[in-house]
C-alpha cells in the first residue's frame, strides 16, 4: 500500500472514530433513543396463476427466522369480501374465519380445490422481535372454455367461449361486422358470444379464432356459410303467397257479398236474375280456384 493509501486509511478511522464518539455521547446524555427501529420490508406484490381445481399453496417470501411469533394471512376477494388466518407461533393458537379449503402450513395457506371464487389479493404478515415483514400475492384462477360455432335461428355464424375464466378474447377471419357480448356465470367464470355477417357477397366460409391464457395456441375453428341465406329463398317467398291468399280470401267474400246481395235486389224472375248475376258466379269460382292453390302452396313443407 502507497503513502496515499495509508493516508486515506487513516483518514476513513478517524472519521469512524469520531462518529461513534458522537453517537455514545447522545445515548449517554439521553438524546437518541436506544432503539432504532427500521421500516418494515414490503415485499412488491406478485401474481399467481393457478387451475381450477387444483391445490395451491402461497408461500411467505420472508424468512422471519428461529424467533417468530406470529404468522397472519390477510385474504380480499374480487367480491370485496374478506377473512383472516392468523397463527401464533408461540401457543400455536390459529384463528380462520375463512373457508374450510384454506388452512395455514407453517408459514404457508394452502387451498385445496381451488375455485374461481377464490380470486383475490392474499397478505401475509410475518412477525418476530426485529419487526414486521409482508408478502403480498394476486391470485388468478384459471379456467378452459368451452367452444362452439354453428348458425343461430337467423342463419348467422355465432362463436361462443362458454365457462372459461378469465374471459376469451374471440376474433374472426375475414373481417366483417361483429357483434361480441360477455356475460358472468354464477360461478363468476364468463361465456363470451359473437357473431358475424359478412360484408361482401364472396364470403362462403369464416374462421373463428378464440384466444385464452389457457390454450397454447389460439383456438381456430371454421363453419361454411353457403347455406345461410337459404331461408331467404324459402321464407319470404312463402309469406308471399300467405299474404295473397289472404287478400284473395277477403275479395272473395266481398264477392259472394254482393252477389247475394244483388240476387235480391234485382227485378224479374229467378231465372233472369241468375242470367244477369252469371258473370260474377264465373269470377267468383275462378278466385276460389285461385285462393284454393294458394292455400295448398302455403301448406307444403
């Protein structure tokens, strides 16, 4: 070591030097406290994505070491409810007002068949005589959806991602107008519905692509759509006819009306009455002919 060196050494002792002479005059003279207590270490919170159904354990990132004296887990669910598991170390007396699936292993709270419902920010607080220490963790339960894609009553393509938490993201190949619609399950999973129409003529068939945390890769699935103006061809012309058999029906008996009525208001004998009345009987049997085929069209499968 050089002369500088030696000399910085020397200078770094002394500045030590003088400042525990300080410290022991404040103690003495009753200036200081004789405890200096540290902020308590506060873990950043960390988030854990388990399978519903499974066992999960949430483990205290802080190693309160030999000397701990209480364990305490804070639970705030996603419905704003909440409950507490604490244990004392020293007595080794718990208190849980949470559910019967959770229970405290040492340091650790374990879940078993885990649910949907048991979303939430869990707190653990470890303490012994140095302090406080906290770890804090999102927990996310998910869920695999169920998918389905068919033409609903209208003949439009519908995607849907039944019971799957969080809740599925649904796109469509090509693009076209899409109508998407989420809705909560009394299990708090979500079903998520879409559909589509097309906005060009050429499109015979489309590709529903629904991604989710637990598919590796999106879920890809297509349906034709050739058919789905069919009832278009099949429906509107059979209103049709029903709406003209239904006006023919009318005219008809507006003829017979006045054609009774004219029987009885008109002079001479009955033969010359049913002369004159001859034409309306040809028109009114050629309405009931017409009328009559509607009618059987209408009733065709």
């Amino acid at each position: 070591m050089g002369h500088w060196g030696v000399a910085e050494s020397l200078r770094n002792m002394r500045r030590t030097m003088y400042n525990l002479g300080r410290t022991c005059l404040l103690l003495a003279l009753g200036l200081m406290p004789c405890m200096i207590r540290a902020e308590p270490p506060v873990l950043v919170t960390e988030s854990v994505r388990v399978w519903a159904g499974s066992s999960t354990v949430l483990r205290c990132r802080q190693d309160p070491g030999d000397q701990l004296v209480m364990v305490t887990w804070k639970v705030q669910l996603l419905d704003n409810s909440h409950c507490t598991l604490a244990l004392n170390w020293e007595n080794l007396t718990n208190r849980n007002n949470c559910s019967e699936r959770m229970r405290q292993e040492n340091t650790s709270l374990r879940i078993e068949n885990t649910a949907v419902t048991d979303q939430g920010n869990y707190t653990c607080e470890t303490a012994n005589p140095l302090g406080n220490f906290f770890t804090s963790v999102l927990l996310d339960v998910l869920v695999q959806p169920s998918v389905t894609l068919e033409l609903n009553k209208l003949g439009v393509p519908e995607c849907r991602a039944h019971g799957g938490n969080p809740a599925a993201n649904i796109s469509w190949i090509p693009e076209g107008s899409i109508s998407t619609n989420r809705a909560m399950e009394p299990d708090r999973s979500w079903t998520v519905s879409s559909t589509y129409t097309a906005t060009s003529s050429n499109v015979t068939q489309v590709t529903c692509i629904v991604s989710h945390p637990t598919f590796p890769q999106p879920y890809r699935t297509s349906i034709s759509t050739a058919g789905s103006d069919m009832w278009k061809f099949v429906t509107i012309p059979l209103i049709i006819v029903l709406i003209v058999g239904l006006i023919l029906r009318w005219k008809r008996r507006q003829i017979r009306y006045y054609y009774r009525r004219g029987l009885k208001c008109a002079g001479g004998t009955e033969e010359q009455n049913k002369e004159e009345m001859e034409p309306y009987a040809i028109f009114t049997q050629k309405i009931n002919t017409v009328y009559s085929t509607a009618f059987e069209t209408t009733r065709e499968p």
